[in-house]
C-alpha cells in the first residue's frame, strides 16, 4: 500500500510540474489587462479573439495552416512509396533508405535548418514560402514513416498472395487491399506532421526569414516590441489543437497499435 501510495505521489509531483506552465500560461491568456501578469487581474476572452480578428495574427493563423497542412501532406507522400517499398523489399540493404528517412529528424534541428538555409540560398529560393514547405515536409517525414511501417507491418501477406494470385498487379493491390487498411497509420502520420509543423519555429525562419510570418515567427517578432496576452492566448490555442487532433487520433484510431504494441499486448 506504501509503495502504491509512494507510487501516485511521484505521478502527482510529475503531472503538477508539467502543467504548471500550462496552467500560469492560460491564466495569463485571459488576463483582462495588456500584462504578462499571474494570477490574472480580471478576465477577458478579447485576447483570443485578437487571433482571429486581428489582421496581422489572423495572416500568421492562416500562413500556419497552410504550412502545416502542405509539408505534413508532403511528407506523407514522400513517406509512403518509401515504406512501401521497405515492407516488399525485405533485405539488409534497404535499411538505409529507412535511415536516410529518419535522418533529418536525429539532427539537432539547428543542424538541419543550417543545412536547408545553405542548400535554398545556393540555388537562389531563400524566401520562397514553398521552400519552408519543403524543408518541413523533409524535416518531419519520419513521422508518417514511423506510423506508416507500423501499418505495413499489421497486414497479413497472405492477403497481398491472395489478391496476387487472384490477377492483381501491385498497383491494383496497393489501391485496393493495402491502401484501406493503412488508412489510419496514414491519417495519424499527417496529424503527427502537421502539429509539430505548426509549432516549428528553427527551420521555418530559417528557410523563409521575415517573408512568411507564422505564428510562431510573429511571436518571436512581437516579442521585440512588448509583451501581450495575446502570445500566450496562441499558445493555449496551439495546445487545444493538438489535444483535439490527438484525441481525435485516440477516439477513431487503435492508439496502442500506433504506439507499436504488439497485437499479443492488446488483450
């Protein structure tokens, strides 16, 4: 009973460290007045609606959006030919087209924007907003990869020898058997991408600069200027997203499956 009750304790103190920030943060993000103040003096939901209504964070919002939403549908594209192809070609030497896939992510990030900032001023793109869409396409593609193999490994072959032998070339069967049974890796894949792509920060200004603001880039610059509730209102707004999409993923999706249990363990 000592070891239980010591045991809940550590997770109190654990959970109470991790959401304290959360915590001073969302009380400041309702703070009535323009001070990065806590507790809150009096309470107003104007700051979030400064996000939606306000023309220079509403064009970050959107600059965001459409970052997130095009590099995770990239990198999913990139990723899914490559594991493909990794789950068929079973042998040694295909490992390293996995390790070039993960590559960029075992980086530091600091590395990995450094490169991409060399590689778009050499060719004469730096600035360019679907540069930034690239480089975040490739910094995050081993998520999709990761959930991606994860779903090419749950399928039964003998389903593919089936549908084989039954006539059906690999597109046929890539379209028709293994296409719908990945559907949810692949979804999970793009979520993954698309929330870490909307928090980036290093690689995006990097790539782009002061050309595209995002809102973590608009958050940066704002700072040189003061301090308003509204920074901290996109960061609790940005932490909602991410609950909703990853609940979404653990309402609809087999969350332990994703997380690479093994089917033994689901039981």
């Amino acid at each position: 009973m000592s070891a239980r009750l010591l045991k809940g304790t550590a997770f109190l103190v654990v959970a109470l460290f991790l959401i304290g920030p959360l915590v001073v943060v969302a009380g400041v993000s309702i703070n009535e007045k323009q001070a990065l103040t806590f507790p809150p003096q009096g309470f107003s939901l104007a700051w979030y609606g400064q996000i939606f209504t306000d023309p220079g964070w509403r064009a970050a919002l959107i600059a965001s959006l459409t970052l997130a939403a095009s590099s995770a549908a990239l990198a999913v594209l990139i990723a899914l030919p490559l594991a493909w192809f990794l789950w068929r070609r079973i042998a040694p030497w295909a490992n390293v087209f996995q390790l070039l896939g993960v590559a960029p992510f075992i980086l530091p990030p600091v590395i990995t924007a450094l490169g991409f900032l060399t590689f778009w001023a050499t060719v004469g793109a730096y600035g360019q907003p679907w540069t930034a869409a690239i480089s975040h396409a490739i910094f995050f593609v081993t998520l999709p990869l990761v959930t991606l193999s994860l779903g090419f490994n749950s399928i039964d072959r003998s389903l593919v020898e089936a549908a084989s032998t039954m006539g059906a070339d690999d597109r046929t069967v890539l379209r028709t058997v293994v296409l719908p049974l990945i559907l949810p890796y692949l979804v999970s894949g793009f979520a993954f991408a698309f929330v870490l792509s909307l928090n980036e920060y290093i690689v995006a200004y990097m790539t782009v600069g002061f050309t595209m603001e995002t809102l973590p880039i608009k958050i940066f610059n704002a700072l040189r200027y003061g301090y308003t509730p509204t920074m901290a209102s996109v960061s609790i707004f940005f932490v909602a997203l991410a609950a909703i999409i990853f609940g979404l993923i653990a309402r609809f999706g087999n969350l332990r499956k994703l997380l690479g249990a093994m089917s033994g363990d689901e039981k």
